[in-house]
C-alpha cells in the first residue's frame, strides 16, 4: 500500500462510501436515500463522460444535454411503444417494436448518441476554446427545440415510463437493486475511462489537448483523436441518459436544455477537471447541498453560490485538487 | 400578409437586435479585453431592471429609475469586479466558468430573498405610452422606437469612446498587450474594473428598458445571456462592431423567422402542423445560424486581433 497516492486513497474511499452508504439506508429502511445515492451515481457516470472530453482532450461541450436527453428519449420511445404494443416503424417489411429490455435499450441509446456525436463532433471541432463551447450550445438547442416540437412523444409535457425497464429479469422498481445496476455501469465505465487514460489512445489525446501541433508533427492527425474521444464521451454520457429516465420514470425536453449541459459540466469542474474521480465528488456534493439545503432553507441556492464560489477561489484543480494535490506526473 | 405587417415586424426585430446589442457589448468587451468568461452578465441585466422598477416605482419617475439601473448596475459590476473577478484573469476558463456561475446563484438568490418570487412591474413612461404614425402607414410603439434609438446612440458612443478617446486608446491597447500597456504606466486594474463597470451599466440600460416591456423577476437574465453569448460568437469575441452585427442579424432573424416560418410552411402543409413546425423551426433558427457561420468563419464575423 505503500506507493499509492493521495488521490488512489480517496477514490477507494469514495468506492467504499458509494458501497457503504445505500447500504446502512437500506439496514435503516430509508429508500429515499438509496435513491438520492442513485441519482448522484448517475449524475457522476455524466459527468465521467464530458470528463473525459474535458479533463483530458480540453474540449469544453456546453451541448451534452444533447446526448443525456437522447439517452433518455432512447430509453422513454423504446418503453413507451413496448407498453402500449405499438409497432414502432418497419422497414422493408422488417417490424421494428419497442422494448423494455435494459440490455436492448442501452446499446441503442449508445449507438444513437454516438452517430449523432459524430455529426456534431465533426462540425464542432473546426472551431476552438470559446467558439467550440458556444457551437455545441448551438447544437443541443437545436436537439432541444426539436423535442419540444415533436408532439408523438410529448412535446413539451415529456414522455411518462410507466414501469420501470427491465433487467435480466431483477426487479428494477427496488430501489437498492436499480441502484446495484447504476453503480456496477459506474464503476466499469470509471474501470474503461482509466485504462483509456493510460493507453496510447490517452496519451495522444492529452498531447491533442496540449500542444496540437507536436502531436502532429510525431504524426497523429489530432482531429481524429478528439473526435473519438468525443464520441465516446457523449455515449457514456447518453448512458446515464437513459438510466435517469429509468429512475425518474419520466423523460422531458428539460433533460436536453443548456441549464443541464450547464450542470454536468459544474460537476466536473466542482470535483476536479480530468481527475478519474472528480465527477463523482462534484455530482455527489452538488446534490447532497441541493437536497440538505433545500431542507433547511429555501434561499439554498444563495449558499450553494457561495460554496462554490469558495471551491473556485481557493481550491485550485476542484475538491480532488484540495485534498489530493496538483497532478504528479509519474 | 401586408407589407404594413412586415414592416412592423421589422421594427420589432431592431428594437429586439438593440437590447441584445446593449447586453453584447460589455460581454464582449470583458472578453476581448480582460479574456473573462462572464456567465453573470445576465445577472447584471437583472439588477438594472430591479433597480429601475424600485426606483420608478418609489419616486414615480421612470428616467429617474433609468437612470438608478446604470448607477446599480455599474456599481455592482465594480463591486463584482474588485471582490472576486479580479481573482480570476490569470485562471483557467473553466474556473471562471464556475466562478460567475456561482455569481448567478449568489445574485438570484439574493434577489429572490430581498424581493420575493413575484414579479414587479414597471410601466412605460407617460411620455411613450401613446404610439406614434410612421410615413402614415402604421402606428408604432413609440416607446420601442426609443429603445432602438438607445441602441444606436450606445453603439454610436461606443466607437467614439473606442476609437476617438484617451480611454478608448487604453481599451484597444489593453485588449493587445497587458503587459506592454501596464509597463508604459497605466493602472491596468482600475482600467480593468472600468471596462468592467461600463459593460454592468450597458447589461443594467438593457435590463431597464426591457423591464417595461416584460416582467421584472429574478431569472430574468438567463435566457437573454445565452442570445448574447450567440450574438458575440457570431460576430467575433472582442468586436464591438460584430457585436452589432451579430445582434443585428440575430434580432432580425429570431423575429422575422417567427413571423414569416409559419407562413412559409403553410404553402406545403395543413394549417395545424405548419404553425407548430413553423414555431420550432424559428425557435432553431438563431442556431442554426451560429452554427453555419462557425462552420464556415470558426472565429465568427470579425475576427478582433486574429
């Protein structure tokens, strides 16, 4: 145990905490915490994938509302058209129907999300810095307005899930088991997001988002490189789309609007920008404020303000950054 | 359709184009000069238009409460600017993403405290509540032509601040080089809070003006921040001329598209689906707009100093 660092104590703190905590609610028979544990797992497995855009290639998305709403639209048309045994479209004669299967509505909703990735990933990464945040606003509005006009899933009013998707046959609707699912899709994706950070892959992203000319020069076209990481940043994101339509039950163009883009990046930035954990403490302690405050007092926006603020001011590098450091470069 | 109709919507669309050129112009200003991310810019915008209905509704006079939106809007902006702000040049864009995102907490917050949820009102000035004949075609709201009006008069003064005056001249070299301009002598820190200052009194005017138009309430400035943020995107960070321009063809476009959408589409489609189509399609329109100028110029219309 002797060379591990800082920030390797406090992820695997943080593990045990994610483990321990549902736990002692369930022990205390408060399902409410168990799901308040929840959405700040799925709110972290968001913000892992825009950390990964962020924190290591330096593209700052303010759209990835945009696949967080598609994963959860994915999830919400799927069930709807299963639950009503409706056919959803056929081509070629081949009928396509809906489903409620978690395992089906998963990799659509990554496939989904990353073709659309694709295309604003593309266009997007003409443009730098301030540009690039603004023209990936540009597109989740699009996706947004879009949703609110489309009236067979509910336009503005959203898309109600009645029962909750199904998987391998586990009961979903309990809250400590739904919550198993959520954290073990974290806990591999935090698993998936380290080993990228430490491939070649990662390497070179790094490089793309330091010095874009010296990765070029060693002859990695940088424009690739950022798309990938792109794409896979916006389906882990889509991910926990469609987990949070699962535990809410609800779908709504409100999951695809820039206050949303806007929260999932102060997640990342809260915890730390690039650290493998950061979106889980950000997410974590944005939600544990929302919900303590908001009991305590209704002005809680005003003192999550100035938490924050404080969290700027004098903790460089996010609450990671505080406890564990500056970055070591072993 | 009639000409008269259109031609009303497109004074409309200006009088809208100019109030996103008042709230454009300090953000870009704060950006080209001090490379600040100022997410709390719409927040300023609120507290002209609180400072306007409070005073307006104290005293009676809406100048005076026009008048009050610039002086609590500038001190707040320099208050903002000293107290925190100022800590944030040298860092990262994200920190100053999170840093004024906070600010918008704090300030909305506060203001929900201060004020309550409901909102005030503030009623247009006696003097334009009647509206006025224009060529003897239409009658115009002639409080929405002195708001256009303001407009240009803002951006008139603007460029002859900029290009004409002592401090103008610091602006543009402060914008250049920082460090060149604070070894020649100048205080780059009050020039830094100034700009800042003017920029809060600019979001305060537009703020004040557009609260008799609208209700004043706390969230008020969010939506209007994202459109400046399209606004100097389009344009080119740092430009005030693009400013102009990009709140010129935002305002026209977002009006117009709303306007003419529906019609269009109702040449092709029954009534029904053509009005709902329409009205996305003209919500989408602005960043669809953003978005193909980008494509196509990634550093918007004027590019300030490469």
């Amino acid at each position: 145990m002797a060379n591990l660092t800082i920030e390797h104590k406090l992820n695997i703190f943080l593990v045990l905490l994610l483990l321990v905590l549902p736990a002692i609610a369930l022990i205390l028979d408060e399902p409410f915490y168990i799901t308040l544990a929840t959405k700040v797992v799925i709110l972290a497995l968001a913000g892992v994938g825009l950390n990964l855009a962020l924190g290591l290639g330096g593209l700052g998305s303010f759209g990835h509302a945009a696949f967080f709403g598609i994963g959860g639209y994915i999830a919400g048309i799927l069930a709807s058209h299963s639950l009503n045994a409706e056919l959803m479209f056929s081509v070629l004669g081949v009928e396509f129907d809906g489903t409620t299967n978690m395992l089906l509505i998963w990799p659509l909703a990554l496939l989904v999300s990353a073709l659309v990735a694709v295309f604003i990933g593309y266009f997007s990464l003409r443009t730098k810095g301030v540009y690039f945040i603004m023209i990936t606003l540009a597109f989740a509005q699009m996706i947004y307005y879009f949703a609110i006009a489309w009236p067979a899933y509910g336009g503005e009013d959203g898309l109600s899930i009645y029962v909750r998707n199904q998987f391998l046959g586990l009961n979903t609707l309990d809250p400590i088991i739904f919550y198993g699912i959520c954290f073990s899709l974290l806990m591999s994706v935090l698993l998936l997001v380290w080993r990228l950070k430490n491939s070649h892959f990662g390497s070179a992203l790094q490089a793309a988002r330091q010095n874009e000319q010296r990765l070029a020069a060693v002859g990695i076209p940088p424009f690739g490189i950022k798309l990938t990481a792109f794409v896979i940043s916006a389906m882990i994101t889509a991910l926990a789309g469609a987990l949070f339509a699962d535990l809410n039950r609800f779908v709504s163009p409100d999951m695809l609007s820039w206050h949303t883009s806007g929260e999932i990046m102060i997640f990342v930035i809260l915890g730390g920008v690039g650290r493998l954990f950061g979106p889980v403490v950000g997410a974590g302690l944005f939600i544990l404020f929302e919900y303590f405050l908001g009991g305590l007092t209704e002005h809680w926006a005003l003192f999550l303000g100035i938490v924050l603020l404080a969290v700027v001011l004098f903790a460089r590098g996010g609450l990671v950054g505080l406890i564990a450091g500056e970055v070591k470069h072993d | 359709m009639t000409a008269i109709l259109l031609l009303e919507q497109l004074l409309n669309g200006l009088q809208f184009a100019m109030m996103l050129f008042l709230m454009s112009a300090g953000l870009t200003l704060v950006f080209g000069v001090m490379g600040l991310i100022n997410l709390a810019h719409g927040v300023l915008y609120m507290v002209g238009a609180f400072a306007c209905a409070i005073i307006a509704g104290l005293t009676g006079s809406f100048w005076l409460g026009l008048l009050a939106s610039l002086v609590a809007a500038a001190m707040a902006g320099a208050l903002v600017e000293v107290g925190v702000i100022r800590k944030l040049y040298r860092r990262d864009h994200l920190d100053q993403v999170l840093a004024t995102y906070a600010l918008i907490l704090i300030f909305s917050g506060g203001t929900r405290w201060l004020f309550g949820a409901f909102p005030l009102y503030l009623d247009v000035p006696q003097i334009l509540s009647t509206p006025v004949n224009l060529f003897g075609l239409l009658d115009y709201s002639s409080y929405r032509l002195f708001i256009i009006a303001v407009g240009i008069a803002v951006a008139l003064g603007l460029y002859f601040l900029i290009a004409r005056t002592r401090l103008g001249m610091r602006i543009r070299a402060g914008k250049s080089d920082r460090e060149m301009i604070a070894a020649l002598g100048v205080d780059i820190r009050t020039l830094y809070t100034l700009v800042f200052a003017l920029g809060a009194a600019l979001a305060g005017l537009a703020g004040a003006l557009l609260g008799a138009l609208q209700s004043v309430e706390v969230g008020m400035g969010d939506s209007v921040l994202i459109l400046a943020f399209v606004v100097i995107v389009i344009g080119g960070i740092g430009s005030i001329k693009g400013a102009f321009i990009g709140a010129l063809l935002v305002g026209l476009v977002d009006t117009m598209g709303r306007f003419l959408l529906p019609y269009l589409f109702a040449l092709v489609l029954p009534p029904d689906s053509a009005a709902s189509i329409g009205g996305a399609l003209s919500s989408v329109a602005i960043y669809i707009l953003m978005a193909v100028i980008l494509i196509v110029k990634p550093k918007g219309l004027i590019a300030a100093n490469g």
